[in-house]
C-alpha cells in the first residue's frame, strides 16, 4: 500500500473514501426482481432461484431437523468455541435489557414499558465463506429480548455447513430455513408456504441481500442497510505497525471490496505500516481476496499533519470497526462520536470482536455509524408510555391543554378535557 497525505486528497479521492458504495445501484432492479417473484411464486421460486443462482437443487427448504444433528460433525474444539463466543455474547447483551418503570412527575404517574417482537428473520451469510459467528450475533440478541420464534436463512448447499448449523442450534434459534440471497429477504418478508413472514429481517449480506432488504423496507422492518466490511485504525507513534497492519488483512479478507484504513500523524509509522501490510498479506489462505481489498480506492495509509487532523478524518469516514491504537486512546475515542464498534489499545484486535468479546459485529457501514448503532436488544424490542391521571392531575393540566387544543384548531380535544369537569363547572 503507498501512503498518501491526507491533506492532498482530491474530490475523486474523498468521494471514494467518504461516499462509500455498497455496490446496491448496480443490481437493485434485478434484486427487486427476484423480490416480486418470490412474493408471487413462493417456494417454487425459491427452489428455480436456488438452481439459477446457487446451483443447488433444494429439496427440503425448512432444514430445522438438521441443526442438532449437526453438533456430531463438529470438533470438539469448534464445539466449546461456538458455545464459550455464545456465552459471551448472551452475557454482554443480557446486561443491554431496560426494565419498565413508572415514576411520579408532579401527582402524574408516567412511565415506560418494553415489550419484544414476535417473530424476527435473521440472515446468516454464506457463498465465498461461511459466517457462523454472525449466526450467534443475530439470533442471541434477539432470544434474549424474548422474541418467541427467531427464524435463520442461509444460502442452500449440497451439504449445509455443520459448523453454521450448530452456532443455530447454541444460539437458540426456532426455524432454520437453506434459502439465500434476495431471495431469503423476500421469503422472509412475505412469507412462503414454507416461511412464514416475520415483523423485522435483521443481519449481514453481499449487495443482493442489501438491495433486497432496501425493497421490502416499508412492507417489513429491517435493522439498517449495511454494505462490504470496514476497519479504521488511528494510530501514533507508539503504535506497532506490524499489528495495525494484521488488523488491515484481518478485515480485508472479508471480501474484495472491503475497506481498510490506517490514518497517523507520524511519517514513520505510515511507512512502516504500508510495508508490514504487504508482509502480513503474503501467504494468507484468501491472498487474492485481500489484495484487491488492500487496492481499492477506499482503502489507504494516510498521513495526517497532526492528530486532530486524523481525529477529523476518523470522524467524518464513520467506521464500521475503528481502532485506536495510540498513547490515549479514550481522550481520542471521545472526539470520535460516529464510528460501529470501538477497539482500543495493541490488545483488542477487531477479530476479538468478530467472534468473542461479546459485542455485536452486525454494525453500520457506509458512514451510517453518524446516525445509527449496530445489532443489539434494543433492535428486537418496541416501547410503550404509560401515563395514568388522577383528577387532580388533570386538573392542574387543564389549561394548557385545552389553551394549546384550541390554537390547533381541535375543539374536541379541548372538549375532551372539559367533559371530565362538566359537574364542577356547573356549579
């Protein structure tokens, strides 16, 4: 990778580093497309495109059975695994659960209650790699929120990966479903002989499953449109380059279009880490894969003239993974309030948080980290207010709002107080 100057970077440059492109435009008709024959055709739609598509002849379309079978053609050691990352992930978002409450706001007894869906459709990725990981961090959250039936697709294989089916099984899931891509989205929105439809499609995909989840928004929730895997590592002096540069192969392996960035306000360190990069990318099993990501036009080493300046360039590309690999790394992560998930320090590699720390690696990319957060409780849950009014209460509200009811123009609501107070006021 060459290091370029942070400063020098042309409209072209910014635009490919800060207008991400998830790739959606290109096949977002097609994509609706396949969305509207699976709402009119069903399963007989979902078996014609797994033939097309994935070239697979599905039989079964619901493989539920299959997912406890599955722990016996696991290793032990991928077995303790999956259920010691499940662990923590249920632990980190069991602590994310909000409790009702109800409190007295001046003889107003208000308050708030959450209540979890019913039924939730969790994308599980499959194709180049298998992601049972993802599996654990879209089901847990939402078995722990108490949604009754958590249902998981995943793309249709002569022999479906044991390992994903056995993350479905520790992770709790109630429906497993072998169908993939755009296709998934819409069996799951609208349902099929199959697949009954559910109230939210929430997790990962290539720019089909995306664009997909664009077309049935509206028709059924989604958690956020999220596109190909992102890293930003700010680092000083003090950083080691050679790990910065494991972190930007780590996430560069994802996919070809995935992008990875290093941004330091020392010279020496830059260098250092566009040539640990080259290093760290010889010999890895998906060489090819990482080295086109290492050359797309929003990946890059950057050197900043200071670190404000590196501060301002984390802030405004809003990473899906950023991390801070500096002497001070908690005043840094404070200026930088728009970024998915936070790794801070040498220690806490963005892999860790993958697969085990226990937070969730379903996040936003495409700069949507400005303005939203990734997968948690919170996805899966829906709030209530609660107010209860004894007379006096109302009493003591009753002018403002009938005086606000009748500078609306809505008499009747002003009425509807009044009415509550015709006995008093015709004495």
């Amino acid at each position: 990778m060459n290091v370029r100057s942070v400063d020098a970077l042309g409209p072209d440059d910014r635009a490919a580093l800060f207008d991400r492109d998830a790739g959606v435009d290109a096949v977002r008709d097609d994509a609706r497309d396949i969305v509207d024959r699976v709402r009119t055709e069903g399963d007989v739609a979902l078996r014609d495109l797994s033939r097309e598509i994935d070239g697979v002849e599905v039989g079964n379309i619901d493989v539920t059975d299959q997912v406890e079978r599955a722990h016996e053609a696991i290793d032990d050691d991928v077995r303790r695994a999956i259920e010691d990352a499940a662990a923590n992930v249920r632990a980190f978002h069991e602590r994310q659960l909000p409790e009702d409450w109800t409190e007295d706001f001046g003889g107003r007894e208000l308050g708030r209650r959450f209540r979890p869906l019913e039924t939730v459709g969790v994308y599980a990725p499959g194709g180049t790699a298998a992601y049972p990981s993802s599996v654990l961090m879209g089901v847990i959250p939402a078995v722990v929120a108490g949604v009754e039936h958590v249902a998981v697709a995943t793309p249709p294989a002569e022999e479906l990966d044991p390992v994903t089916l056995a993350a479905i099984d520790v992770a709790g899931a109630g429906a497993v479903y072998q169908v993939g891509g755009a296709q998934a989205i819409a069996a799951l929105a609208y349902g099929t002989e199959t697949i009954d439809a559910v109230q939210k499609v929430v997790g990962p995909g290539n720019q089909w499953v995306t664009a997909a989840k664009a077309a049935v928004r509206g028709d059924v929730e989604i958690d956020f449109l999220a596109g190909p895997s992102e890293v930003l590592v700010v680092a000083d002096e003090t950083a080691d380059p050679s790990l910065v540069a494991a972190d930007l192969v780590a996430q560069a392996e994802h996919g070809e279009t995935s992008s990875v960035v290093a941004v330091t306000d020392d010279e020496e360190t830059a260098e250092a880490v566009a040539a640990a990069v080259d290093d760290h990318a010889s010999g890895r099993d998906r060489e090819e894969t990482i080295r086109a990501a290492l050359a797309g036009d929003a990946s890059g080493v950057f050197l900043a003239r200071s670190m404000s300046e590196a501060v301002l360039f984390a802030e405004e590309y809003a990473p899906e993974h950023l991390s801070i690999q500096a002497e001070d790394a908690d005043s840094l992560l404070d200026r930088i309030p728009s970024a998915g998930s936070a790794f801070l320090g040498p220690y806490s590699p963005v892999a860790a948080g993958d697969y085990a720390t226990g937070t969730n690696h379903v996040l936003p990319t495409n700069g949507k980290a400005k303005v939203t957060g990734g997968l948690s409780v919170d996805t899966f849950l829906r709030s209530t207010t609660v107010q209860r009014l004894p007379r006096e209460a109302l009493e003591d509200l009753r002018e403002t709002v009938t005086t606000l009811a009748d500078a609306e123009g809505l008499e009747a609501h002003a009425h509807s107080v009044d009415a509550r107070f015709e006995d008093e006021d015709a004495e």
